[in-house]
C-alpha cells in the first residue's frame, strides 16, 4: 500500500466533518484508490435511521475489520431496550472502601485502552469532617498501603446516565442519544472528536482518545455491543453504558462494576419496578444525586445505608 493510499483510507466521516466545521481547509475527498469498506464506513447512515437489515450489514463489515486487526473473532450485539424498563444505579457510599476494583472490572469488562489508560469509573477520596460536596476539591490520584483508611471516606464517580442529558444537546451530529431505558450511548462511527460532549457534561464523566485505544488481542473482551464496549477509534469520545451489552442481554447481567464490588456498595435494577431493590432504596435511604441543582435529573443515586 502506497501513501496515498494510505491518506485515502485514513480519512472518514470525522476527518470530512472536522473540516465542514473549519471550513474545508486542507481536507479533500478521495477519488480513488479507496476500497469498498472504506466508503461504505464513510456513508453509513445515522444508526437510528438505519433498518434491521442495514444494521446487520454494518455489524457484518465491522466484526470482519476488528478480526482482521486482533486476529479474533469479535462479536458485535444490537439488542434493543427493553420494554417497561429504565436502568437506575445506587451507590452506598458507607460501605464504599476505595480499593478500585470497579474501576478494573469496568476497564476489562469495556475493552478500554491500556495506553494511554483510560478509565470510565474515577474514584475520589475525601477526608471524613470535611468540606466534600465539591468533586473539584477530592482527591483522585491516592495509594495508601491498605484501603479504607480510617480518616477518608471514597465517592466513584461516572456516567450518571441524566434524564436530561447536557451532553446530547451539545452534540453537533447526534453521535450520542438517550435510549428508552435511560442509558446514554455513543456511536462512535458518528463521533466526530469535537469533545462539546465533555465541556457539557457536568460530572467529567466523557473520556477522550488522544491515541489509538491501545489493547492486546489476548485482553480483548469479544463480546460487545455496537453502541457499548466494541473496540474505538483514535479522535472518538467514550463513557460508562451500564454495561450494555449485558445488561440488554437475554441474561439481564449486572453491570461489571457491580458484580465486581467485594463489599456490596453498588446497586443496579429497574426504576419502573416497584418491586426492584432501586425502588426499595430510593423510598427507604437519604438518597442524594450529583449537582441536582443543573437540572439533569441523573439516574445515579448515592446514599449512606449506615454513619455518616
């Protein structure tokens, strides 16, 4: 393969439409030399546009390029929201200890990048007594011998999966939508790598590939979903999806992070449940949301079981 060959197949939708945005400077379309994958990556239609079959023909072309890159046969999900269902997560912020295992199980579980490393799920410490209503004033970067300490308590901070979502409204392209069961995803086909997502979203909680998503074919995890934990691309934005891919599944699976947690500090279920342990939580704890005052109504609700 040749250089401009090269060139041909490293522009996408991205590159065009950072262009469109800078006024097509220094950006052309190739003529030729492009292979058919490549144009038919480069004019795939919106995802919600796109019908059952078209779908099926995009997962088809991807699944075929990811074998070729890791040498493994990944498979690409599409299940749908459930129906009567809206995902909502609790998070015991008294039984917390700050070991990070979520942090991890969420990183092998999503297929994140190991370098540059990239983590959905941050942990913050703040010291027991004092002013911590403020993310901006907690510590994340900590590593104490042993975990908990006595004089810190631990707040893991991700996607809060709003109800009404600043990011959504700040995207340029609608890569990124809220889907009838409350989660938030990204098409990262339609990512254009602005980041007005990240400047929006109020938690921090959007992480941006500055390189190429670095992971061995070894610790890639096959099992994905299109609009979760498939491999990304460098330029593309990324978050927490709940676990998409399983918990959409006809298991219906806890998030990673969840199952992950040796103490039980992480709660998962159904809002529209009244008999889910959501519900059972949200009547009977002093629940609490992240900056409420924005008015994104998060599905993400903190509280304390015992202490304070």
């Amino acid at each position: 393969m040749d250089n401009d060959e090269k060139e041909n197949k490293n522009l996408t939708r991205r590159t065009l439409l950072k262009g469109a945005a800078l006024g097509l400077a220094g950006v052309a379309l190739p003529l030729d030399r492009a292979n058919a994958s490549f144009w038919e990556s480069f004019f795939q239609k919106h995802f919600r546009e796109m019908n059952d079959a078209e779908i099926k023909k995009v997962i088809s072309r991807l699944e075929k390029e990811y074998a070729e890159k890791y040498k493994k046969a990944i498979t690409i999900g599409n299940e749908k929201p459930l129906p009567g269902v809206l995902f909502g997560y609790g998070l015991d912020l008294s039984r917390c200890i700050g070991c990070r295992r979520c942090v991890y199980a969420c990183v092998d579980e999503n297929n994140q990048s190991l370098d540059p490393q990239i983590h959905w799920i941050t942990v913050l410490r703040f010291k027991k007594g004092e002013k911590w209503v403020s993310l901006e004033e907690s510590e994340k970067y900590y590593n104490p011998e042993t975990v908990p300490q006595e004089d810190y308590f631990y707040m893991p901070v991700q996607c809060q999966q709003c109800e009404n979502p600043p990011c959504v409204k700040s995207c340029p392209t609608q890569a990124t939508w809220k889907d009838p069961d409350g989660i938030v995803v990204i098409d990262y086909n339609w990512c254009i790598g602005c980041r007005y997502c990240m400047a929006a979203c109020p938690y921090g909680a959007r992480r941006f590939n500055w390189a190429a998503p670095n992971r061995p074919s070894e610790k890639i995890n096959p099992n994905t979903h299109y609009l979760g934990n498939r491999p990304r691309y460098k330029g593309v934005v990324e978050k927490c999806t709940f676990c998409v891919q399983r918990t959409r599944s006809a298991q219906g699976r806890y998030p990673a992070c969840v199952e992950a947690c040796p103490v039980g500090a992480r709660k998962f279920g159904n809002l529209l449940d009244p008999e889910s342990e959501m519900r059972y939580l949200i009547k009977h704890k002093r629940v609490f949301r992240l900056k409420e005052d924005l008015n994104t109504n998060p599905k993400f609700y903190y509280f304390f079981a015992y202490g304070n």
